[in-house]
C-alpha cells in the first residue's frame, strides 16, 4: 500500500514538473519571438516586411516539437491581438491581423506545429542528424508552410493575383533558407551541449 502511495506521489510530482517546464518553455520561445521583433524590419513594396521573428518560429518547431511550438506561437500572437507591440517595428493590435501580411502571421503557428513534426519524425541521435533534419523541418515548416499562407493573405487582402503574390513571396526565400541554416546551427549546438534535449518533442 505504502509503495503504491509512494508511487502515485512519484507520477504526481513528475507530472507537475513536466507541465512546469512546458508552460515554463513555452513562455521562453514566445518571449524569444519578441526579442527578435527588436531588430528592425526591413520594408518591401508588397507590405510584407523582412524580419527575424520567423527564425523563433522555426526553432520553436525544431526544439520544442509541434505541440508546445504552436502553444507557443498562439501566445505570442494573442499578445499581439490584445495590442503588445512585439511584432517587428512595435507593430501590435488586432489591426495586423487585416494586413497584407497577416497571411504570414496566420501561417506561423501551423508552421511552428509542421517544423516540429517533421523534427519528429526524422533522425535526430547525433549533432549532425539533428542540425540536418532542424535544417529540413524549418524549410518545410518555416518557410514552405508561412509562405503558402503569406501567398493566401496576399491573394485574399492585398488583391494580388496568384502570379504576383507567388513572384512576391519569392524574394523571402533566400533570407528565409539563411534562416533555416542558422536554426540548424543553434540545434547542432544545443545537441553538443545538451545532449538529452528532446528535439521535435
């Protein structure tokens, strides 16, 4: 009975320390994404700014995995709603949300929760296999993913056809592919470092 008892308090405190540290990073990634909003944005004729906040989006997914990544992208763009400034430029407000890039904010929670997956699913035992599959996973999540919604909110709120919002989203790319290299750089450090961090979740 006694072992029992000691037991269930076992699970109990494991538990409670495994929500602990989700809520805990979850906070972390979101407060990170802010961080990045720090960095001035820079401005492109389409409306769409060029900014750092997709790389928190696609290590959020990488280190996170899909479910406390899109845990963590909703906190951050709920704060944005309710009128922080934490996108880049202090830009916040419900607002953001009817703007021609509002595709692209949209598609970051799904994107954050694809990258994440795709982490999930593919090897990840060594420094090396991490940093190439964290490499993959946010080319998928972060950039195919956020693109295709980007492409759909140009379409939909900035009146492009779907030539001129493909052909715009185009110029993103090369910075977005330098972005998924740099998330490959930080998981291959992170595995070298903390070898029992469960990439992909």
């Amino acid at each position: 009975m006694c072992g029992l008892v000691a037991n269930a308090t076992n699970a109990t405190y494991f538990f409670m320390n495994t929500s602990s540290l989700s809520i805990a990073l979850v906070s972390l990634f979101a407060a990170l994404i802010a961080v990045l909003g720090l960095i001035p944005k820079i401005d492109l004729p389409l409306g769409v700014p060029i900014t750092l906040q997709t790389l928190g989006v696609m290590l959020a997914g990488c280190m996170l995995g899909p479910k406390r990544a899109l845990q963590a992208l909703l906190l951050f763009l709920a704060a944005v709603a309710i009128g922080l400034p934490l996108l880049s430029g202090g830009r916040g407000g419900i607002g953001v949300f009817f703007a021609p890039a509002s595709g692209y904010l949209i598609g970051w929670p799904v994107g954050a929760f694809v990258a994440g997956w795709v982490m999930h699913m593919l090897p990840r035992a060594t420094p090396r296999s991490a940093a190439i599959s964290a490499f993959v996973a946010s080319t998928i999540g972060g950039l195919l993913v956020v693109h295709v919604f980007g492409v759909i909110g140009l379409v939909n709120i900035a009146n492009l056809t779907w030539e001129q919002a493909i052909m715009g989203t185009l110029v993103f790319v090369p910075g977005d592919l330098i972005k998924c290299a740099l998330c490959a750089t930080v998981v291959h450090t992170v595995a070298r470092g903390l070898p029992d961090w469960r990439f992909g979740g």
